[in-house]
C-alpha cells in the first residue's frame, strides 16, 4: 500500500454535475454587467422565495393557532409568488431555464441553421419581452392607485417588478441574438 497524502480522501476523486458542471465548459464569461444583474436577480428572488415559506407557514400557523392567525399572509405569500416569478425571467432567459422545445436543437445541433433557429427563438423572446415589459409600464400607471385588499400594498409595484424582469429578458435575449453562433450558458439543474 502507497502512502496517501494527508489531505486526500480515501474515496477515490468524483465529479459530479453540482461540483464539477461540464455543461458550461467552454462558455465564454459573460460581461459584468450581466453577472452583476444576475447575481440581483438572485438576491431579489431569494427574497420573495423566502416570502412566500413565511406567508405560506405564518398561514399553516394561524389555522392551528387562530390568535395569531393574519390574512395577510396569504396575500404576502401570494405577491411574493407573483413578483419573484416576474423578476428571473431575465436570469432564466439568460441561461436556457425557460421552457425549451429541444429536438431541433439536437438534431441541428453544429450547423448554420442551428445558429438561424438560435437566432430565431432568441428573436421571439425578445420580442415578447419587450411586449410585456410595454405592458407593465403601462399597468404600473394603472394599478398604483389600486390597494392590495390585505396588506394595503399598491397593486402596480408587483408590476414593477414585471416591468424589470422583462427588460433583464429583453437584454439577454439581445445578447443571444448577437452571439448566437457561440457556445450559451446553460442552468445547472441536470445533477439537483
């Protein structure tokens, strides 16, 4: 028997897709204004994630402890769900999480009409994205005024959120139409 060093495991080295993702070997870096509108987005939807766990248990809570119960956690849970939905479009457009149709990907996969579909479907979201952040701008006009029934919250700055979401999404899908003969970022969700 070899002598092993002092810092090496008696497990033989393994690399999985959370340790060691192959999927984005290769891919260039995005710009650093992306990584840090990313890393936002991030932050942003870890919040209304973690508003939507208190909204839901404060609720769950208030059913077998009716003193406390509120309901406006319902309506917190509710926003929260809305918003952080709203706000990764972006982050998910920019990494292939949005819902894909990808069997002409594969079979097309390499060539110039592999880079046209690229540019295509990039195309059509953009579009859409620029659709619908028009249409939050106009809706955070509309619903300011209106109050949430519970919390009292303005209605239209959930449509804030939308309108930023989409602008995120109307920028990477930009970017993916300029660079769609390169290799894109992929969401590491393969290996969770």
């Amino acid at each position: 028997m070899g002598r092993r060093k002092k810092d090496e495991s008696i497990f033989g080295h393994t690399d999985t897709a959370l340790s060691a993702p192959d999927q984005n070997v290769g891919v260039p870096r995005e710009p650093l204004p992306m990584r840090l509108l990313s890393k936002v987005e991030i932050v942003v939807g870890s919040v209304f994630f973690v508003g939507i766990l208190v909204g839901v248990i404060y609720q769950v809570l208030g059913r077998y402890v009716p003193s406390i119960s509120w309901i406006g956690a319902g309506e917190l849970a509710l926003l929260s769900m809305v918003s952080m939905t709203f706000v990764m479009i972006g982050y998910l457009v920019g990494r292939n999480g949005h819902v894909t149709i990808e069997l002409f990907d594969r079979l097309l996969r390499g060539g110039r009409l592999f880079v046209a579909l690229r540019v295509f479907s990039a195309a059509v979201v953009l579009i859409s994205c620029a659709w619908l952040a028009f249409e939050s701008w106009e809706k955070i006009g509309a619903e300011m005024g209106r109050a949430s029934a519970a919390i009292g919250l303005p209605v239209g700055i959930v449509y804030v959120f939308a309108l930023i979401g989409c602008a995120s999404g109307l920028i990477h899908s930009a970017l993916k139409v300029r660079y769609a003969n390169r290799p894109e970022r992929r969401l590491e969700v393969d290996g969770m």
